[in-house]
C-alpha cells in the first residue's frame, strides 16, 4: 500500500493506493453516523458491498445511492437528485458522502457534497483508471450544462482517496486502455517527477495490459503523486500551473468535440500527446526523437497514435480557436527543456505538420 498526501491550503489529505485497500475507506469514516454511498449500478454491483462493509464495520450506516451512466448523467438534475435523497435519508452535516466509480461519479457526488448543507465530507474511491489517477485528487468537482462541459462546479477537496487497484478487473477492456491514455500522460509529462512510470510502461507491457495489481499499484501511486505536486502548486487552479495538466488536451479535446472519430478520452489524449511532441519537435522544443518514443510506448499500450480514418485540419483548427483555454489564437501545451509550458500561437507550418503526422490532413 501507497501513500500519497496532498497538501492544500484548504486541507491535507491522503490518498491511499494498493491491492486490495477498499477496506481503508472505514477508518477514514470512523466516529460519522452516516455515510451515503453514491455509485452507478454497473460499479456497485462488484464494489459496493466491500466498502458498505468497511463503513459499517467502522460504526457509520450507510445507503446506497444510484446515478445514470455518462456526461448526460453528469448534470444539476442528478445533484438535486441526489440531494433530495440525502436529506430523504437523514444525511446531516457532519456526516459524508462517499464516491464510487469513474469520474462522473466523482465530479457529480463530489459537487454534490460541496454544496449539501453548504459542503458535507466527501470520500473518493475512484474505480477507473482516468479517476485514479487523475479525477479523484485535486479536488475540481462539477456538473455539466448543455452550454458546456463542467460549467458548474466547485473546489471540494476530498476527507481522503482510496484508489483500489483490484476494482479496475472489471473495467471493459476498451475503458481500461482509455484510462492508460491518460497514465501515458502523467508518465511523459515530468519523467523525473512520475519517478519511472514511463519506463514502467515500456518495460512492463505486458504485465500493465494483464492489469497485474503490483505494476498497476506502483505505476498509479507515481501518477498521483504528480499530479498530487502539480495541485499543491496551483491548489485554485490560479497561477496557471495546472496548465500542464492539459499536455495533448488541445486536440484531444478538439477531436471529441468535432465529434465523429469513435475516440474515447484517453485515445484522444494518446493522439494528442504525439501531436503535442511533433509540434513541440517542430519548434526545436525537444529532440525529434521525442515523438517516436511516445508513439513507441503508446502502440505498445494498444492506444492510436494517428486519427482512425484521417481528419480535416481546417476542422479541427477551427475548434481548437474556440478551446477555452485560448486566448485568442491557438495556444498549446508543449514539452521542452524547461518543463510542461503554453506555447500561444506557434507558427502554422508548424501546427500542420504535426497535425499531419497524427493523420489530419487538408
Ligand atoms: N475532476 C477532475 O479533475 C477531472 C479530471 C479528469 C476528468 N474528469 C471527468 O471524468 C469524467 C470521465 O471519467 P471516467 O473516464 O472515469 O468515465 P466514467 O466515470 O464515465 O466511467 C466509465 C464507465 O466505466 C464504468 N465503471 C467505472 N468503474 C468501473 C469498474 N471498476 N468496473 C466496471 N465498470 C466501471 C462506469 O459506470 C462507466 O460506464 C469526465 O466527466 C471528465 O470531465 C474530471
């Protein structure tokens, strides 16, 4: 078992990671009366009953508390929902809510919690890969509207993190390599900071894609303690720090936003993070050899490295304009020698090539 503590100025928490560590989630609970476990009935179903268990074992009751699946789940209807159903319940202030499961469930429970009673305890036990290594720490939590992704939401910093390696066996194997999308991330964004985990991936192929609990344990806990640093040097997201969190989010989110290329999240990012060394690769940012070996480790993973079926530039450049990090022009995340940085308005030579290296042409 890992631990990663966070620190923030609005609290200092641990996040727990290992084989077989739900049962830590009753002694983060121990002396509440109550604590709503909120989950989707596909998660549940194999996590739920292990972690009820580990609460009531520490004195708490609990109730389990069921959302919909996806971002149309992810929305103030389902906060209100859920709301209702804990002052249904009896949840009271000082009691918690505990959220098991993916992202949506995380940002959805979470923000929940920030704003039931004016912010009750939250506990989050992220069961994909995306959410243990990312979503869960950091403490962003949020809904969707139609006008935008995560437009409303609120910083509500966990009570703790309870990242069970063994509860990602029963992810679908497309979700699963998603998820590795966003490790390869964490991995090539700060190789001295992720301690390794790129050579993990490299090295360890084969024991990373049979989901061995002990690679898995090692590569999650470097990856949170990344991002864990890249958090407590922007805890509000105010400095623009946390910008480097976005490395290959500037096509990845132009791609999914286009729409119509069948990319999950993480393959997007697996596309974007080659885009993004190509560029950088362009501008004399980093050798040119820097792309292939992410190309290397991100085949290896089994996750794309061109857009299936090619892409129209003009498209996605268009897109990528409106991102929302932009401030006027394109602006991107770049690898270079001094570290993750925005780069604004590179030339657009550049900017094709690269495009045209991840298969977008035109
Ligand atoms: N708060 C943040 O800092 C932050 C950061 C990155 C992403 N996000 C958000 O995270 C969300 C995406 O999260 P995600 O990729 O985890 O997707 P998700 O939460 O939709 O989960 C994917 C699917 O896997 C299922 N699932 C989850 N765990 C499972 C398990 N162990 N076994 C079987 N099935 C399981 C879910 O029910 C769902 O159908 C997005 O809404 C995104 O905005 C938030």
């Amino acid at each position: 078992m890992r631990r990663v503590t966070v620190s923030v100025p609005a609290r200092r928490y641990d996040a727990v990671v290992g084989a077989g560590v739900l049962a830590e989630v009753g002694g983060l609970l121990a002396g509440r009366r109550r604590a709503a476990v909120v989950s989707q009935p596909g998660v549940a179903a194999h996590h739920a009953g292990p972690v009820r268990d580990a609460i009531e074992g520490a004195g708490a009751a609990t109730e389990l508390f069921l959302m919909g699946e996806g971002e149309e789940a992810k929305v103030l209807a389902t906060v209100e929902d859920l709301a209702r159903g804990f002052a249904a319940w009896g949840l009271l202030r000082d009691d918690a809510v505990v959220a098991l499961g993916g992202g949506v469930v995380g940002d959805t429970a979470g923000f929940a919690a920030a704003c039931y009673y004016r912010g009750v305890d939250v506990v989050q036990v992220p069961t994909t890969l995306l959410a243990q290594v990312d979503s869960a720490v950091g403490g962003k939590t949020g809904v969707n509207l139609p006008e935008g992704k995560n437009l409303v939401g609120a910083f509500h910093h966990p009570l703790g993190v309870v990242a069970d390696v063994e509860t990602l066996a029963s992810l679908p194997e497309r979700e699963y390599r998603s998820g590795l999308g966003e490790v390869a991330k964490y991995a090539l964004m700060d190789e001295e900071a992720a301690a390794g985990a790129a050579e993990i991936l490299e090295r360890e192929t084969t024991r990373v894609l049979g989901r061995d609990p002990a690679v898995l344990a090692e590569l999650v806990a470097r990856c949170v303690a990344t991002k864990a640093a890249v958090v407590e040097a922007d805890p509000d997201e105010r400095t623009g720090r946390r910008a480097v969190l976005n490395l290959g989010h500037t096509l990845a989110h132009a791609l999914e936003t286009a729409g119509g290329y069948d990319l999950f999240h993480g393959e997007a990012v697996a596309v974007g993070l080659v885009f993004a060394a190509e560029l950088a690769g362009a501008l004399e940012r980093v050798e040119p050899a820097t792309a292939d070996r992410h190309r290397e480790i991100l085949t290896g993973l089994g996750l794309p490295v061109v857009v299936p079926g090619g892409a129209l530039a003009a498209e996605l450049l268009a897109v990528m304009a409106r991102d929302k990090k932009a401030r006027g022009g394109l602006t991107f995340v770049l690898p270079g020698s001094g570290g993750i940085e925005r780069v604004d308005d590179p030339p657009s030579w550049a900017v094709e090539r690269a495009l045209r290296a991840v298969g977008v042409e035109g």
